[in-house]
C-alpha cells in the first residue's frame, strides 16, 4: 500500500464517486470522503517517527529522467502539520456547505479537487510536482469563486487567478534558476539543494526573490495582499475558510522550503524579510481595525498574521521558526472559524455589516460561544492556539534584535482592539430586529463548528504532540543558520 498516493487521490475518487451517483447523494459522498481523508492523514500521523530525519514514507518513482524530476510524495514535521491542517478544514468546508442549493455536485466536485491540489503542496518532495500541484489549485478556485460568489464575483475570481498567476511566474524563474545552477541538475528538493551548496550567495540572492514573490502573493506580504480582501468577500464562505485556513500556507510552507534550500540568500536578506513582516502586521492590523464589513475584516486580519509567519521566519532560529508554525496552524483553525461564524450569519440575515449585530448572547447563544472563542484565539488570549504562537515569535524577536522586536506588541494591540470590538458588537448591546428569528445552527454545522473549538482549546493547552511533531525539523532549520548568523 502506497498511504501517500492514497491520501492524494481519495478526494479524486470521491468525486468521481460523486458523478456516478444521483445529485442528492452528493453532499454525503463529499463528505464521505473528506471524513476518510481526515482519517488516512490521522493514520499517517501516527506512522510518522518523530526522531528520524528526512521524509518519510517516501514514494519516489523516476517522472522525466531527462529532466531529473520525480514523482515523488513524502512527509516531514513541516509537511505533516500543514497536511493534517488541510484535510480537516477540507471537512469543515464541506460541513458547512449545506446552503448550497444549485450546482450541487459541480461544487462538491470542486472543493474535493482543491483538497487534492493542496495535499499534493504539502507533501511533494520534488519541485516540478510542487509546482504542478500550486498551479492546480488555481482552477477549482477560479470556479468555485467565479461560480458560487457574489456580485463581484468574476472581478474576484480574475483578480485572484491574474496575482497568483503573475506570483507563479516568478516562482518558475527561480526555480529554473535553481536548476540551472545547481550541480545535480534535478528538481528533487533533497538533491537541488545539495547542489546549489556551493554557488554564490548573489546568484542565490536572485533565485530566492523569485521564490519570495511567488510565495509572497500567496502568503500574503505587503505589498503583494491587493487579491485578497476582495477574493474573501465574494468567495463563498466554505470556500473562504480552505482559502484563509489552507491556501494562504502554501505560501510560507513553500518559503520555508526556499529558505532551506538556499540559506546564505535568507541571511543576507533578513532585514527584508524582518521589514516585510513588521509592515504586513501592522498595516493589516490598522485595515482590520477600519473595517465594518466582517469578512473584509477577516480578509485584512489574515495580513497581519500572515506577518508574524514571516517574522517568525525571519529570526532564523528554531523558537522563531516554531512560533511561525505554530501560528499557521493556529490561524488556520481561527481563521476557519471566523469566516464559518459570520459564514452562517450572513445565511441567516444577509448582511455582514458589524453595525447590524447585537446582542448575540441573548438571541444566539451558540453562535455566540463561536465567535468569542475564534476572535479570542486570533489575538493569542492564553489557554488558546494562538498564544504560544506569538509568544514564541515574540521571544526569538527580542533574543535576535532587542527592543526593535516591541513593534509586534503594537500589532498584538492592534488585533486585540478590532477583535474585542467585534465580538462586543455581535454579541452584546441591544437587540436588533432582524435577529429575533435567527435560525439555531444545524447537525453538520455545530459538527464543523465544534471542531474548530475543540482544536483551537486543544492545541492551547495540550501542544506538545504538535511539537514533537514538528521538533527534529525545527532543530535542523536552526542548526542550518546557527554558524551563518
């Protein structure tokens, strides 16, 4: 048995299970099928060795042997995270999906494809297939956006494909710069970067600005954000939760992997990357706070923790590196949940207005407890996922630049005060009419619902299973750039 290859294609057979079927089995057989997913890469979690080093479970078939690429699928403890993450926001989407009512099996369809393409991100271990499975996830997007958005949804749905295809193109370049450069001449990540050893860190330098545009519109860093706030808004918000929770870590997986790969280019330009991060995070902050439209707020919030990412990974040291994968997997889960939460309202009372909620507590308690608990996490209140994210971030900043490292307080404070005045104005004040009738949330949604809580409060207080997970690549990112520093 091949796990790997398995995990990637199950999604693909269920929706060809889906098409084989009649229209109203679909719902079921996606989720079905993203349930059994969640289960495999649960599997593969527990077959994962935490002490042994390189990637594991590694499937590697020769693809194009005058190219030197391979068709290989494996799994390490920065992979791993990011796969558990998206096959279980891949549920929750499908879960919260029930307001679909046309074009059922298309979108369903859709959403099973996207989770392969994202699967196939993370555990590639070869830089063509990486790069096939990144430009794969454009085309169900386009048309889960482009189909199932909103009134703006063709300008959303161009916008996003036009900034991503454009980031892409600077990805290639630096990739077929690697290659070229490289002394192996194969796109294989182990061997590609064993190759580029020895090559000069200016050459480096102009490969890995490739890479970090690429990376950087997916992520997303200022200035390279402008796709996002309007994407969020018009994309459905199941779609929003895999584009927040899942998509946007594409983007900092695929820079670590960069990083690793060509270490003296990072180094020489960590005053970039620093820069980068402290102006993401305080400018999304400042947006965030500006904002009375409740996705367009999510949208901009997710700049500014998108910039801790990148901030940890700036300091170039293992409690960085561990605050910045801790926050990818901590934003996914509350990012998810804010755009579920405001997902289901806006079903229920067609606004998203911040100024048309009120007093949540009394009317919808659940809805309530939902979106306490996702707003909370977003500003690291202890006890939450999101905490000893930007705890480790802050302590790798103030031990690699000193009080410079206070500036990521003023973003926290930032977060904390758009986060404590949207959760006072849904769910306390006076009553607002059009929210006497609101409908209780459903089975599958308080499922979904219920799972994201669960994780977040988990994963706040119980996150050493994560880190072990994640601990013998941690400690090799920081044995890379210990003697460059």
């Amino acid at each position: 048995m091949k796990p790997l290859l398995t995990l990637l294609l199950l999604p693909v057979f269920g929706a060809a299970l889906m098409a084989a079927l009649p229209v109203n089995r679909a719902r079921g057989v996606a989720i079905g099928t993203a349930l059994t997913t969640l289960l495999l890469a649960v599997w593969v979690a527990g077959r994962f060795v935490a002490t042994q080093a390189g990637p594991q479970l590694l499937e590697k078939n020769l693809w194009r042997p005058q190219s030197g690429s391979y068709f290989a699928l494996g799994v390490d403890g920065l992979s791993l995270p990011m796969v558990l993450l998206a096959a279980l926001l891949s549920l929750v989407a499908i879960l919260a999906s029930g307001g679909v009512r046309t074009r059922i099996r298309p979108y369903y369809s859709l959403l099973l494809f996207l989770e392969t393409a994202m699967l196939g991100v993370f555990m590639a271990q070869d830089w063509s297939i990486f790069y096939i499975f990144w430009e794969l996830t454009l085309l169900p997007l386009f048309f889960l956006i482009n189909t199932f958005g909103g009134q703006r949804r063709n300008q959303a749905a161009l916008n996003f494909v036009l900034y991503t295809m454009g980031g892409s193109v600077f990805m290639l370049i630096g990739l077929l710069l690697a290659y070229d450069a490289s002394q192996v001449h194969s796109f294989f990540m182990g061997e590609m970067a064993i190759g580029l050893q020895g090559v000069a860190r200016e050459r480096q330098i102009l490969i890995f600005m490739g890479f970090l545009i690429g990376f950087g519109v997916k992520m997303p860093i200022f200035p390279l954000h402008g796709w996002l706030p309007l994407a969020h808004v018009e994309a459905p918000s199941p779609v929003s939760i895999l584009l927040s929770g899942a998509l946007l870590k594409m983007g900092s997986y695929g820079l670590l992997r960069a990083a690793m790969m060509l270490p003296d280019a990072v180094v020489a330009l960590q005053g970039v990357l620093v820069t980068l991060a402290f102006i993401s995070l305080i400018h999304g902050g400042l947006l965030a706070w500006k904002q009375v439209d409740l996705k367009r707020m999510i949208a901009y919030s997710s700049v500014s923790h998108m910039g801790v990412v990148l901030l940890g990974i700036a300091t170039l040291t293992r409690d960085g590196l561990t605050g910045a994968m801790l926050q990818m997997v901590s934003h996914g889960l509350t990012a998810g949940a804010m755009f579920l939460a405001i997902g289901l309202l806006y079903e229920r009372t067609h606004t998203r207005d911040i100024r048309d909620y009120g007093s949540l507590t009394r009317v919808a308690p659940r809805f309530s407890f939902l979106v306490a608990v996702a707003f909370m996490a977003s500003v690291g209140v202890p006890g939450t996922s999101g905490f000893l994210a930007e705890l480790h971030v802050m302590i790798a900043g103030l031990e690699r630049w000193g009080w410079p490292a206070a500036l990521l307080s003023v973003g926290m404070l930032v977060s904390a005060a758009y986060a404590v005045r949207t959760t006072g104005c849904l769910c306390t004040g006076p009553e607002q009419p059009r929210l006497g009738e609101l409908a209780p949330m459903g089975r599958m949604e308080l499922a979904a619902a219920g799972i994201l809580v669960v994780c977040i409060v988990v994963l706040g207080v119980l996150p050493a299973p994560l880190l072990d997970l994640m601990d013998l690549s941690l400690t090799r990112f920081g044995d890379l750039f210990a003697g460059r520093l």
